[in-house]
C-alpha cells in the first residue's frame, strides 16, 4: 500500500499497451499528447520524457501489435513443410481473430492505411511501408511454393502475392460491415482455392 501523497509509480510497459488499446479502439487523430497523457495519468511533460512524441509512441505501439498479428507467422520462409497450409492456417487465424473481434477494431495496421496514408508521408509513409513489406514476404513465401511444386511454376507469384494481401486487408474492412462475420473465412477459403493454395 503506497502512502497518501506519493504518485504511482509509472509503468512504461504498461502505458505502451493502454495506448496500443486506445489507437487500436480510437485511431491515431483520436490520440493527442494531451488525451494520452491524461489516459495515462501522467503530465504532458512526462509524456514527451517518456515517448518523445505522439508519433513515436504511435509507432512503438504498432510494433507490439505486429508482433502478436495472426500474420506474423508469414514473416520468415519455413525451411520445410508446406508452404500453402501455412497460408490456409493464417488466413483462418485471421478471419477467427476477426469473427472473435465483438468490438469491431480489425486490425491496427489496416485501420492506420485509411487514416494515415493519404499524405504519402510522415506516418503515413511509415505505415505504407509496412503494408509493402507484407506483400513482399508474401511474395517470397509463394515464390518458394512454386520452387517446392507447391504451385504452377509459371504463377505469377508478384501478381498473387498483391492479390492475398488485398484479400487480407478487404476481410478486415468486412468484418466491420458484415452482421454475420462467420461469412469470412468462406469467402477467404474461396479465394485459396481459386489460387490453389487451400490446404486443409
């Protein structure tokens, strides 16, 4: 029990996650230094100590949110096994954090493309970058699956690889609209197939 008088000590860790849920619930706009440091309890001279900017914070917390995304398993090509299952298991991982997702928030990264990525800079660059990046490690994954025989070695794997993530970021703009979300990883397990991809 601390005594009357003494603030609670700061948890920078923790502050990183109430601000990962505000950005993820609320967006980046709705996040100024000012809101932050009041939902963290902390003065706003405190706040630029501690994150230096609304930008780098917003930053810091994208990051931990990437790291625990169902599409971090897609970040490396596995040295064995098939590369299509993985792709079945990840698109199924997705569309089930999406039907489990009451509240609508989707995914950080997709949310921060409509709303930071108009300008083509700052952030919005930033953010951009992260959706490319993803596109490229598709694109490597399926470039391996064709070497593996996986898939027609004649596949346009550049051209495939823009089409799933497209296909990821359009489940995560439905599941805001569509009353029945279990309708998701139908429509995705669709599309893999038309690719030939499902592995089930």
């Amino acid at each position: 029990m601390r005594k009357a008088g003494r603030p609670a000590k700061f948890d920078r860790d923790d502050a990183v996650d109430i601000a990962l849920q505000a950005f993820w619930s609320e967006g980046y706009q709705a996040n100024s230094v000012k809101a932050l440091s009041e939902r963290l309890g902390i003065t706003r001279s405190s706040f630029y100590n501690a994150f230096e900017s609304q930008e780098a914070l917003f930053l810091e917390a994208l990051e931990r949110y990437l790291a625990g995304a169902p599409d971090r398993t897609l970040a490396q090509v596995p040295e064995d096994g098939s590369i299509c299952a993985l792709l079945t298991r990840t698109f199924r991982a997705v569309c089930d954090a999406l039907e489990q997702d009451g509240a609508g928030k989707g995914c950080l990264l997709v949310n921060s493309v409509g709303a930071l990525c108009l300008g083509g800079e700052g952030l919005g660059l930033i953010v951009a970058e992260l959706v490319i990046e993803r596109v490229e490690r598709l694109e490597a994954l399926l470039c391996a699956a064709a070497q593996r025989g996986e898939l027609d070695e004649m596949t346009d794997v550049k051209a495939l690889a823009l089409a799933l993530k497209t296909q990821l970021l359009g489940l995560n703009l439905m599941a805001k609209v569509v009353k029945d979300k279990s309708a998701l990883w139908p429509a995705a397990r669709t599309m893999l197939a038309g690719h030939g991809i499902l592995r089930e």
